[in-house]
C-alpha cells in the first residue's frame, strides 16, 4: 500500500522533486482513470509521465526500487 505524501503536498512541488514511488504510483492510479480525467488531470498526468521518461522510463526507475 502507498504511504508517501499525497497529491496536495505534491501538487506544490515540481515534479523533478518526487520520488520514484510517488512518480509509480501517481501515474499507476491516473493511468486507471485516464477516461475520466479533465484537462488539468490529464496535464499532470502528462507531467508525470514526461518525469519517468526523464528518469529513464519505468523499468529504469523499478530497478533501485520497489514500487509503492
């Protein structure tokens, strides 16, 4: 189960300061809902995604830690 810090602390951070897991899990949850997301969702979806991708993608990211 997640344990990190939640979207609202996160939303006041860029998104190069959030670790791996939140990274996982953030996108992991919006990639669920995806169909459902207004634009603004769907930015910060974007926004993560162009972080992983930024780190490597996800396997790079999974393979110095676990996720969640």
């Amino acid at each position: 189960m997640y344990s990190g810090r939640d979207m609202t602390e996160l939303s006041m951070m860029a998104k190069a300061d959030w670790d791996n897991n939140e990274l996982s899990f953030f996108h992991q949850s919006l990639q669920q809902i995806a169909p459902y997301l207004n634009s603004e969702g769907q930015t910060i979806h974007r926004e993560i995604i162009e972080e992983i991708e930024n780190r490597g993608g996800v396997k790079s990211m999974n393979k110095n830690e676990r996720l969640f």
